[in-house]
C-alpha cells in the first residue's frame, strides 16, 4: 500500500475476503458498525497485495465503508466499486485512476442514485466514455456521472422498466415509441449508451423484442411480455431480456388507416434501435414476434437498417397484416422478409381471418397472414427464401380462435384466452406451439 492517499487493492482478493467475512458477521444488520468490522477484517487479512489504507485517509474509509449501506448488502459492493474504477483492468487503482476516495464516494453516489442497474452500466472503460472523457481522473469521474445522468434524462420517455431482473426472472422492458419524434436529436452514439445503460444491448444475454398490432392501450402489451418472460423462466433462461415495443396504433376499430400512417414513423425510430445495437454488438441473440400490423413496423424497421454489421433474428410473424408480395413490390419496405436479416422465419396464416378479411385494403392485394399455405405467395416466399439458404415454417392457424378483432386473428399474447365463434375444429392456440419453438431456437 503506498501513501499519500492512494488507495490499492485487488477487486478478485477483495471478493475473496469478503465471502470470509461475511461467513463470521452479521452482514444483515445494515449498520455501519458492520460495514466497519468487516472493512477492518478485511485490512488485517493476510493478502497480495495488502489490503487496506494509510492511516492519514482512515476516516474517509470509514465514511466510504458506510455508504455502502445503500450500495450493496455485503462488502461485496466495494469490491465491485473498485473493479469499475479500475480503468486499465490491471487490477489495481494507481494514482492516476483513484488519487484519493473522493472518486469512490463519487461513484458510490452514482450506484444508489441509479439502482438496481447493475455497476456494469456505469464502468468507466466505456468507449463512450473513454472517447470524450477529460484526461484527469477527478474530471473522468465528474464527466461519466454528468454523462450518466443525461442519459437517464433523455431514456426517461423511452425505457420503461417492468421487471428490473432482481427477482432472478428475465427482465422486462418496454420502449415507448407512440412519439415518432421521440429520438430527435439523438446521436448514434448517444442511442448505444442507452440500449447499454438499461442491458439491452445483448450482452448479458438473449433479446426478444414484441412488436403489437393495431390495439389500444398498453396493457395487452405487457400481458404478451409477461407471459413470454414466463415460459423464458419456465426454461431456466432467466437472463433473456424481454423488449415490448409501443407504438401508436390508434385508439379504436375506426383509426385503422391512421394506425397504418403511424406504422411508418414507429418503424424509423424502431431501426435507430437496431443500428445501434448493430453497431455495438452484432452478433446478439436476438428474436423478434410481431403481431398483425405491428409486422409493418417491425419489417420496415429490418428493412431500413444499414447495410454494414451482421445482426439477424429470428422472426415470428403472427398473421401479418402486410401484401402478400409486399418482399417484391415495396421492397424498400418488406424487403428483409427475403433478407439475410431474418435467418430463421416462421409465419401464422388463415384465411379464415376475419380481422384482416375486414381491415385490410390494398386494392385487389390480400394481407399475407389471410394466404392459404398452399398459395402461389406462401409457396413463392419460402422459395426466394430457400435460395439464400434461409429457413422458412408456415403455421396455418385455420380456426375460428381469435381476439378482440374478429374471428379467426390471433394475438401476441400466447396466453391469451381466444373467442371461438365458428364451428371449426382446432387443436387450441397454436402460438402455445410457435412461441416455444421460437424460444427454444
């Protein structure tokens, strides 16, 4: 340990000692004599390199410790605290990377402040961060919490937290993109840190984005995301992040062409989220379940993604409302449909739907989830697909099962309990089937 207020200690050590520690104290009692004991416990252990600090800073140790009531429930807190200070990873903080605990009490803040995220969202080695940060460690610090705090204020309208994970089950996520002008101003850059900021950039594990339809309200939403979290933890994935996306899809049976404009706008913001996350990390797992209209938001989105990166998903299309032929005559829109993008495609179809029989107007153009499986289209889109070596499964649904819109149309929600007004015969609701497929890819 050197003097003059420099504080050294390896984070690995430090987990070590703290399991030691907390197996002799009381670590429950949230006290900050608890937190002292074990820091003392911890300083007088024998390790490599020495634990602790110079007697001319003890009482800002101490002060420190205490704080780690709001930060964490073990010592394991500080060790973390410092791993995330330590900029070169070299597993010590140096005087260029921690001169004194002003910078630990300044990241402690910064972890209470912004709970429950994890201490990895806010690790200095970002290159964000890296990229723009001033050259002194007190200035580095101030810049990341400044940083940090801007981008809680512009996700505020954005992110909306369901289930932050800490129950051990998959989190829950929506993105609210009713405001089509909800990313305005933001830079690529700025668009990254915010997807890494709330963990859904993949890197901690799988994505599964939800894309509704034409439907009111937000509770049907988070009903379908709920329920496809379940069956995630039914399967033990419980790190798979679940993303609901919203969009403004109009507020009653009559704003059908109203939601069709508005598909347009939601699917420009949806492809800023996908580059960005193109851009930071390609190659994450990443499925996709959009449901009726909501596949013109969600296909549009893949469509007018950049050219560059190799980020693919697997997509589930639940009756989409969308023209049979849409991948070659409005291929600016459609177009991934028969892309690289979709490596694995799985689509639901009747023709018995009600809802887009009712709805859907192109002219003489039907919507690709009415299509018979054995129809030219269906047959002609697993052959455009076949030839890019792309894997296509037709679902025919065939039965009057359906939601709210009429007789025969699914929802997103896998669990929901469908009306069944004809008298066909089923074998339940086939997203039981497709949905867990998906999930198990």
């Amino acid at each position: 340990m050197t003097d003059g207020g420099v504080l050294g200690a390896d984070p690995a050590v430090l987990d070590a000692y703290a399991v030691d520690a907390s197996g002799v104290l009381d670590l429950t009692d949230h006290s900050t004599t608890a937190y002292g004991v074990a820091w003392l416990a911890l300083t007088t252990a024998p390790a490599s390199p020495p634990l602790g600090a110079p007697c001319s800073i003890q009482g800002r140790v101490s002060s420190a410790v205490s704080d780690l009531r709001a930060a964490s429930t073990s010592v394991q807190g500080y060790a973390d605290a410092l791993r995330a200070l330590d900029a070169d990873a070299d597993g010590e903080l140096d005087s260029g990377e921690l001169p004194d605990l002003t910078y630990l009490d300044l990241f402690l803040q910064l972890r209470q402040e912004h709970q429950p995220h994890d201490t990895v969202h806010l690790d200095l080695s970002s290159p964000f961060f890296l990229s723009t940060a001033p050259e002194t460690p007190a200035e580095r610090l101030a810049h990341l919490k400044r940083e940090t705090d801007r981008l809680y204020e512009l996700s505020k309208d954005l992110v909306d937290v369901n289930n932050d994970g800490s129950n051990g089950e998959p989190r829950e996520i929506r993105l609210n993109l009713n405001d089509p002008g909800i990313l305005e101003g933001y830079s690529q850059e700025d668009v990254q840190e915010i997807l890494r900021l709330h963990g859904i950039d993949g890197e901690d594990g799988p994505l599964h984005f939800l894309v509704h339809g034409f439907t009111t309200g937000t509770d049907p939403l988070e009903s379908a995301g709920h329920h496809v979290a379940t069956r995630y933890h039914e399967r033990g994935e419980d790190d798979t992040t679940i993303v609901t996306v919203d969009w403004d899809s109009g507020s009653g049976p009559t704003d059908w062409n109203e939601a069709r404009g508005n598909a347009d706008p939601a699917a420009a913001a949806l492809t800023r989220i996908f580059d960005a996350l193109n851009a930071s990390n390609p190659d994450a797992d990443v499925k996709l379940s959009a449901h009726s209209l909501g596949n013109k938001v969600a296909l549009n989105a893949l469509t007018d993604m950049a050219d560059d990166g190799g980020f693919q998903v697997d997509y589930l299309a639940i009756e989409p409302a969308i023209p049979r032929y849409g991948y070659e005559e409005d291929a600016n829109d459609f177009g991934a449909l028969v892309s690289d993008r979709i490596k694995t495609l799985t689509v639901t179809v009747n023709d018995g739907d009600d809802a887009l029989n009712k709805y859907f107007d192109y002219g003489t153009i039907h919507a690709l989830g009415e299509a018979e499986p054995g129809d030219d289209s269906i047959q002609d889109l697993i052959e455009a697909r076949d030839d890019r070596g792309l894997s296509t499964t037709i679902v025919d649904h065939e039965s009057g099962l359906g939601d709210e819109h009429g007789e025969g149309h699914l929802s997103l929600d896998p669990d929901m309990e469908l009306n069944d007004d004809s008298d066909k015969e089923h074998d339940g609701n086939p997203l039981d089937h497709v949905y867990d497929d998906q999930i198990g890819r």
